[in-house]
C-alpha cells in the first residue's frame, strides 16, 4: 500500500518528512513530546493539550488500539499527532477502532515515519517550538513561514474552546459537594471524587463567584486545562473571591490560577513537563511520588506576596514548583495529575486530603 507523505515544519526552520496516518490537512500547535509508553488515548482525549502537536517518544504507537472507556473528554483536544510508527495491528480485548481511523473519524491529522528521537532532543535544546503538519503543503520553506505565522501558546485563553456550555451534575449522591471548575475538566479527576462519597456539580470556567456560592458547595475543585494561565483574569478573579469561603484544591492549570489568585505570577518553562514519570518530592516528608504530568507553564513561587502561602513539592529535574498549600486556609494546589489516565497512581492521596479538609469545613 502506497503511503501518502506528510511534512512536519518548525518556526525555526527544522523540518522532518514522513507520511499520513489519521486525517489529512494541516494542523498548527505548538510542538511538545511526551514520554508515556501506553495512554495515548488518554493524551489525546486531554483537553490541556488544546493548542498542541504532540510527539510521542515511545516508538511503537496504536498496538492496543483504542476503546470507548479510556476517553478523558469528549473527544481529542490535540491539533495533531507525531508518532515515529503507527501500528496497524491491534491486539487488546478492549479494542473496538484502529488508531489511525479513530484519528481520521475525529478530525485530527498525524504524522509518522520520522525521527521522533531527533525532535526530541531539538525540542529539549531549542525549547518547544510552533509547528504544522501538512499532508496537502509539502514544500519545507512553505511550511516553515506558515508555522512561523501562527499563534503560540503565550496570552491565548484557550479553555473556553474546550469547557463544558453550562452547569451540570456529575452525579447526584455524596457525603459533600464539591463545584468543580471546568477549563478543560478530565473525566478520571470526577471519578475520583464520586469514589470519595463528593456529588460534583461541574459549572464552566466562566462561573462566577456569586454563581458558585448560590449551588452551596462544601468545596471547589480547580481543574486542568490548556493555554497560558496569565490570560484568564476571570478565574482568578473568581477564585481570590473564594479563597477564604470554602476548602479549595486545584489541579495543573488549577494549581497556576490558584497561584496567581494568592498575588503570584507564572512563566513559561522551556519544553514543559509531559509524561508519566516526574518524580515530585514532598517537601515536608521527602516521600517522593513518580507523576503523570501535562503543562507548560509553571508557578513562581517567590513572586507570592503571602507569605502564609508555602512551596510544598518540587519537580526533581528542575526544581520547579509542583504544589502549595496555605498555612491558615484549607487551601492546597499540585501542578501534576494525581488521578493519572495515564500514568502512576502515586499521588491519589491528594483526593483523600481535599475530602479531609471537607470534612473538617462541614463539620
């Protein structure tokens, strides 16, 4: 069978030849590389990767095939996707669709057959970079300029594009009530809470404080999303608005609007931090945790006029922040995913802190 070529370009010049999987077109995102080995639903399905090319490093991509269980969303978030080989066999019991079709159904353009190893270590020296893959533009130069052009990730407010369009209920029975904040809301952080007896309402990033008051939550839970968490005042109005009224944990994006609701500021990391392996010590008890995380942004920590507000976790690879806690308030926040999909299961014990601090501000 004869494969249709497709073109992945960087802003910066870089271009790698491959060919089609999934639809065809041209997609445009910043490009990013993950190291999970297995998941790639999930990633795909994670709205926080709005905006996005993602690069799997892992080789073999799309030998399990894909399922209707493992979706994060309600469908995939990524501009595109960059494997260095589609598998066309898939072999797992669960399995109902090939990748690359799954792909095609949903709109989403991949590339394979380059060397996904050299982006890689590109993307680590020279910094994620804008990017577009073409299977219709083939010309290097061409897709260079084009990708050059295109919106980064920096000042967009994304999570509009991916939240839900109104209030609604997760489920209806729970010791506590938990108001999760949709910007990109993944389906394992509302299992989770369902499993600890929480009834979630989940309302639109959108929501004000006075709209989330009037459902008398016991808690709010921030959850992730995509873009650049600097662009989104509204949520961070909403949340200083908060902050003294009821138990709050945040996740990822959640984490950064927490950050920037106690005064603080954030910043772009280099490449980012994707993929199930991130060891994460607890600054209190030195336990260290193995993460699956997904961001590209990060909390300054020092820029926190609070001084209540204390650095919890730290990244192990480069010592950024991964969590805070407030000395007075029940108030916590992680820049990983502890309810994985994919990924470790680590760091659950967070869901069980969030429902104690409940338990504490009902009672």
């Amino acid at each position: 069978m004869d494969k249709k070529r497709a073109v992945l370009a960087l802003e910066d010049g870089k271009v790698f030849e491959g060919y089609s999987f999934g639809a065809e077109g041209e997609a445009y995102g910043e490009v990013v590389f993950n190291t999970s080995l297995m998941g790639y639903q999930e990633i795909l399905t994670d709205p926080s990767y709005k905006g996005q090319l993602v690069c799997m490093t892992y080789p073999l991509i799309g030998n399990y095939g894909v399922n209707a269980e493992d979706v994060e969303s309600r469908r995939p978030f990524v501009e595109g996707f960059i494997v260095k080989e589609a598998s066309r066999v898939r072999s797992n019991w669960r399995s109902n669709e090939d990748l690359g079709a799954y792909l095609k159904r949903n709109g989403v353009v991949g590339i394979e057959g380059i060397d996904t190893r050299a982006l890689t270590k590109h993307l680590r020296e020279a910094g994620a970079k804008k990017g577009v893959i073409s299977t219709k533009d083939l010309d290097g130069g061409s897709l260079v300029r084009k990708a050059d052009a295109s919106a980064g990730l920096e000042g967009r407010d994304l999570i509009k594009e991916v939240m839900c369009d109104k209030a609604y209920a997760w489920n209806d029975k729970g010791l506590y009530h938990v108001v999760a904040v949709d910007s990109g809301i993944k389906l394992n952080i509302l299992r989770h809470l369902a499993q600890r007896q929480c009834r979630v309402t989940v309302v639109p990033a959108t929501a004000t404080a006075d709209d989330v008051l009037a459902l008398k939550p016991d808690g709010l839970f921030l959850s992730n999303g995509p873009g650049d968490p600097s662009a989104l005042p509204y949520i961070v109005e909403t949340t200083k608005r908060l902050l003294e009224r009821l138990p709050i944990f945040g996740i990822c994006l959640g984490h950064q609007i927490l950050g920037q609701a106690f005064g603080g500021k954030t910043f772009k990391l280099k490449f980012g931090h994707h993929g199930g392996n991130q060891p994460v010590m607890d600054l209190r008890t030195k336990r260290i945790d193995i993460t699956s995380q997904n961001h590209g942004f990060a909390v300054d920590v020092d820029s926190i006029p609070d001084k209540n507000v204390e650095l919890s976790h730290i990244n192990l690879n480069d010592r950024t922040c991964e969590g805070m806690e407030h000395k007075k308030l029940p108030v916590f926040s992680v820049q990983y995913h502890p309810e994985a999909a994919p990924g470790p299961h680590d760091a659950t014990h967070h869901f069980d802190k969030f429902i104690e601090n409940l338990r504490r501000y009902k009672r």
